[in-house]
C-alpha cells in the first residue's frame, strides 16, 4: 500500500497483491549438520510484501500441543533453529509455516521429518595436503578435521569420500577412510584433492573446497626415462633390421652372429683377381702367385660404378647379373645406396653419382665407430691366428675412410680378436674376365690394404715385393704397398656372411 | 548356511568362550566383549538396511503421501517402552540401554516371526541372541548388575498380543520396525563405546 499525494488529494493506490492474505509459502528443507540439532528454511511466496510475517508451528509425536519455532534468527531469514534441547530423535515433526499480513493467514503444507532422517553434515574442514618424498618417489598425504563430538561415544559414525585427480583428467574416488595417502604421486603435476563426509547412513555432504598441491619434478626421472625409452627403440630397431637380415645369413645363423654382423658390417674379404683359390687350397699357391703376379697390376678402369657392379655380380660362367637365387646364395648386390635393400636386377638402382662423403656417413652409420681404441691408420693386413695359409681371420671393420677420387674405400683395421670365418663368395675367374680394372694412379698411404671384393676362400696376399718383410706378424712397417686388391664393398648389406678374411701375411711362396 | 550366519558364529565362539573361562577364570581377555559388540552391531546394521530396503519397497508400490495435518503418526506397538531420544539421555544409561534393547527386540520378535518367508524375522530372533550374551559377558565383567537377567531367557515376554492385528503390509509397522532397528543399531554403539571405549571409540 502506498500513497500518492496528486492535487491535494491524498490518493490511497492499492496494491492488488497487498490487498490480500499472503501466498503460501513453502518449507524448502531441514538438515541436521550432527544428529543433535537441526534447522529448517522456507521459502516465502513471491507476491508476499515486506510486512508478512512467518511462523513455524509445530507438532511433535508423543507430545501433546502446538509449538512454534524456538529460535528464527540464528540461521538467517526464513529459517528456524532448533537447539538440542528443542531436538528429539526418532520423533516425527510435523512441520507447518504461516504467514501473516494485515489481509490474513496462509498456512503450508505440512512438512514431516524425523530428525535421523535429515543429517547432512557440512564439509570437512582444514583439508591438509603434504607432499613427502622418499628416495625420489613422491607421496602425498591427506589430512582435515573430523568428526570429534558425536564420534567418541558411538552416537554418530563420520564416514568419509576423497577425490582427488590431476590437471585435466577424471576424478579418482576413495571411500571410507579418515586420512588418505597417495603414493607414487606423478612429478610435476599438480593435485586437486576434495573430501565430504557423511554421519551414519545419512546423506553425503557438499564437497570440501578445493586444495591444491603441485608435486616438483623429477629430474633424474626424466634423464632415465629418456635413456631408457630410448634404448628400448634402438634395442626395437635392432631386433627388427636383424630379423630382416636375417633371411640373408645363410651360413650363420646364430643371433649373436646376426647381431655382429649387423653391427658390425663385414668387410667383403680381399678378392684378387686371377687367384685360383682351389689352388691355393691345394697348396699350389706357386700357380697361385703366378696368376697374382700377372694381375698386380690390373688397371683401374674409368668405368662407372654401375658397370663394375655388373661385372662383380657375375657369377662363374657367365655375364648375367645374379639372379634372384644367387642373390641368397651368395649375397649381395653392390649398391652405393647402403640404406637400401639392393635389387639385383635392377640396375638402375645402382649409380654413381654419390660422392664419397655420402658413402662415409652411410658407412659410419652401418659401422660401429664407437670404440675408443680405434687404431687410425691401419698399416697392416690383419693377422691370422695360426699358422695355416688357409686359415682366415675376420676384420672388424671400423671408421671406414673414403679416398678421395676413388672409388673405393680404405678400410681402416684394427687388432681385435678374430673370429674365424669364411667368406663364400662365388669366385671370380680372371681368365673369364675380359676387362680390367684400372689402378688408381694416386698415393696410397703406405698402411692401407684396400680389398675390392670378398671373393670366396680367397687369400690376400701382399705385393711379392714384401714378402720378405713380413713374418708371420703383423705388417707394421710402413712400405710401399701395391696392393693387388679389388674393390671393396663398402657396404655391410653387400655381403653374406662378408667378414673379410685377410690371410696371415706370410711368405707366400 | 547354517555356519555362515554370523550370528550362530558369534554365538558358538561365546559358548566356547563361556567355556573356557569357566575352566580358567582368570585372564580371559576383555577383546572378546569387543569382538562381540562389533559382530553384534553389524548384525544390527544389516538388520536396519533390511528394513529401510522393505519399506522403501512399500513405499515404491503405494506410494503413499501420508498427509498428517495436524495428526500425530499413529503409534507404534513399541512405543509404550522408553527409549532416550537423544545423546545425553542415551549416555546417561548403560545398564538400561541394555534393557531396552533387548526390549526392543523381544518385542519384535512376535509380529515379524508371523511372517516366516521373511529373512528379518530370524534376524531380530538372532540380534536378541546375540546382544543377551553379550549382557550375560558384561554381567560376568562386572560391568553390569543383575537388573536385566529376567530378559535373557529364550522365551522372554512378548507384548500380550494375539498377533491378529500384525499385518505386514502396514505401512506403520514397516515404518516403526525402521524406527526401532535404528535405535537397536544405535544403542548398541554407544553400549559399546561405554564399556570397551578403546576399541574404534
């Protein structure tokens, strides 16, 4: 109601709404935050002025009479507050609210509770997070406050729900618990942990406000992790490269084997043209030096790589490249490309437009060039371990250096322990050869052997001028070298079981 | 089965208990009591789910929006026995909290046997088996006078009732069986927490 003074008359507007007894209003909800008091909220109409007044009245069972609300100020506005000594459990309330205005009463719907029915306790407070870190696994403890005054002498059982999750991911729930733990926390992440509570079997509070903690990083975590992930896809790389050769390795077949031979490429053993290895087998090896000493000197031609790897490829008595059985058999295509799997029949695969840098760090990268006591400048031929001409030692090839204008490459050797093998290669008849190879015309350095081609039981057998300079040790003084060597393949897929067996230099007859 | 029943358990672990201190009555550890009040307040929180789990059930069919204005509840058949309603009363008795419970669940007995079919009914004849030795124990301790002795014989006193009116269908009675297996649960709880404090207080 409200006036309005217009033209000397005192107008009295009416508002509709007031003019009337207030609207019904309506008890919301009562909650009981420790099954010893509780309080109740309504909700007034919305039409209601500022002059009604609300009443909450009462019933009780076992009680006689109407009772009105003790206490209507300690929970707020529209709210009633029951103390303990106005609470009774496993009693029912019959709830009613009135409101009041100058027009009449309105009376709610009567709202029934018992009070063991409505505990809803409020959210654990002092939520505590503490990070410990024991030998560099983090843990992150869990404290609050808990329920104290009801809980010692049985009259309530707090029970309590966590949850707790990392940055942008899904809750982890933990139930009935009084403190929590969270072991092997993830370093550098940061925590996000809530608790509620529940009294008896009543209903489950709000959830605690937020609390944070960030768990610092790990750093030799890291570092090993990465070490380890990463050793683990080479170890994988390893396998798998080793499982793809493994079709080639006819004659070896053992996993150590494969696994040296992969990473340790094998030097295609020193072929000379014009050597009959039958004969040296046979013990002829006068013959056999014979055919050497009208090679030695076989030119280098100009020829393209691609043609000397057809002429390499040719196998006994013809011209024809290997066919694809020979290829097992035998091995392998030449092929400048070393990451390639080479294709025999296909020539065109085969170019000679990479340079020898190019050869070097595919070369290094096929080769272990790792070991510390790698041997620079090799200056001899390794040694066989015993005394038999026939016998053939393995060279590990290592840091392989390419020669400039040449188009092969020096292999530099080192004294390791040598593991016997043979090379079955198929041999190369000089007499079926028509061309010849050119010889660099260049300065070798005097400590080099450069092999052509892994060709069968071959020997390598030093220029006849140094026969009488070595025994049976190790070609270590540096003297002119002709080397009546071929081609080397450079390449560790080129070759079979391609260790290159280099003879004990010796006096060869 | 017959084993299984934790209440059968508790009780031939007592008798045997029973037994054996009455050969050495000295020394018999008071952890048994407390083994016994957890064995016997879960049987009466399983007890009191059954029983929220049938009336919710009735409630779920009838649905009933009992409208009491300005009624007061019908009475239950227990409410002639007094039981405190809240915690200062509850704490205050011990000896009597004993009693009422066992009055509680004496009185139960006869209108929830009726119903065979029903699991609860064993249920509150075993809980009332069950909390009658635990008294018996308290009485040995000393914990206890001999105030209560009249209840533990098997066939203690029902309600006079002829049991005609006993419908199970009742909305009041599932109602008041709540009410009441609550209090049974409750009080136990705090019977326990007044004579072995020390164990989960």
């Amino acid at each position: 109601m409200w006036f309005m003074k217009k033209k000397g008359l005192w107008l009295i507007v009416l508002n509709v709404n007031n003019n009337s007894p207030p609207g019904k209003p309506v008890l919301k909800q009562c909650h009981s935050p420790d099954k010893e008091i509780f309080t109740c909220w309504w909700e007034p109409n919305a039409h209601d002025g500022e002059d009604t007044t609300y009443r909450l009245l009462y019933e009780k069972e076992l009680t006689i009479g109407i009772l009105e609300c003790p206490d209507y100020h300690t929970a707020g506005k529209n709210s009633c507050f029951f103390d303990k000594n106005h609470t009774s459990i496993w009693v029912d309330y019959f709830l009613t609210v009135v409101a009041i205005n100058a027009f009449g009463n309105t009376t709610s719907d009567v709202y029934k509770i018992d009070v063991v029915d409505i505990v809803k306790p409020n959210p654990p407070e002092n939520v505590t997070l503490w990070l410990e870190l024991c030998e560099d696994i983090p843990t992150i403890h869990v404290t609050w406050n808990s329920f104290n005054i009801g809980t010692k002498c049985g009259w309530i059982t707090p029970k309590y729900q966590l949850r707790f999750k990392k940055v942008d991911s899904k809750w982890n729930y933990v139930g009935e618990q009084t403190q929590f733990s969270i072991y092997s926390a993830s370093p550098g992440k940061l925590y996000i942990v809530q608790v509620q509570c529940a009294l008896d079997n009543g209903a489950w509070s709000e959830w605690s406000n937020t609390t944070f903690i960030q768990v610092p990083r790990s750093e030799s975590k890291q570092h090993i992790w990465i070490l380890v992930s990463f050793s683990a896809i080479l170890l994988f790389a390893a396998v798998c490269i080793m499982f793809i050769k493994k079709k080639r390795y006819t004659n070896k077949c053992c996993l150590f084997h494969s696994i040296q031979q992969w990473l340790l490429p094998p030097v295609p053993g020193p072929r000379i043209k014009g050597i009959d290895v039958q004969l040296l087998k046979n013990g002829r090896s006068h013959e056999a030096t014979r055919a050497l000493l009208i090679n030695h000197g076989f030119p280098w031609n100009g020829m393209p790589w691609k043609n000397q790897a057809e002429e390499y490829l040719l196998v006994r008595d013809d011209n024809k490249l290997l066919n694809e059985d020979q290829k097992h058999t035998h091995g392998k295509m030449i092929s400048n490309n070393c990451h390639s799997k080479p294709n025999i029949n296909n020539q065109l695969n085969v170019h000679n437009s990479m340079n020898f840098k190019e050869e070097k760090t595919i070369l290094d990268d096929l080769v272990d060039t790792s070991q510390s006591e790698l041997v620079n400048e090799l200056n001899y031929v390794n040694t066989m371990k015993t005394d038999t001409a026939f016998s053939i030692d393995t060279i590990y090839v290592r840091n392989v250096k390419p020669v400039e204008n040449s188009r092969y490459v020096d292999i530099q050797r080192q004294d390791v322990d040598m593991e016997y093998s043979t090379v079955r290669e198929p041999m190369l008849f000089p007499e079926k050869q028509n061309k010849v190879i050119n010889r660099q015309q260049e300065r070798l350095p005097y400590d080099y052997t450069r092999v052509k081609e892994v060709n069968g039981d071959m020997l390598l057998l030093q220029d006849p001028s140094f026969r009488n300079n070595t025994q049976n040790t190790d070609y270590i003084n540096p003297t002119p070298l002709h080397p009546v060597t071929e081609k080397v393949h450079e390449c560790a897929e080129s070759l079979n079981d391609g260790y290159v067996d280099n003879p004990h230099t010796h006096n060869v007859k | 089965a017959f084993y299984s029943n934790p209440a059968v358990v508790c009780l031939a672990v007592t008798a045997l208990w029973i037994l054996l201190c009455s050969l050495a009555p000295q020394g018999c550890p008071v952890l048994s009591l407390a083994n016994l009040f957890d064995r016997v307040i879960q049987h009466s929180a399983r007890m009191h789910g059954l029983s929220s789990d049938l009336r919710q059930d009735f409630v779920s069919v009838w649905a009933p929006s009992r409208n009491h204005i300005g009624r007061v509840s019908r009475y239950c058949h227990t409410s002639s026995i007094l039981t405190p309603n809240d915690k200062e009363n509850a704490q205050r008795m011990t000896e009597e909290l004993t009693e009422v419970i066992l009055k509680l669940l004496v009185a139960w007995r006869e209108p929830l046997w009726a119903d065979k079919a029903l699991q609860v009914g064993r249920m509150v004849h075993e809980l009332r088996t069950g909390v009658q030795r635990v008294a018996q124990k308290m009485q040995m301790l000393g914990m206890m006078g001999n105030a209560v002795s009249g209840l533990w014989s098997p066939d203690a006193q029902a309600p006079p009732d002829d049991g005609s009116h006993w419908n199970f269908g009742n909305y009041d009675l599932l109602r008041c069986f709540r009410r009441d297996s609550n209090k049974v649960q409750n009080y136990l709880k705090i019977l326990k927490c007044r004579t072995v404090p020390e164990y989960g207080c």
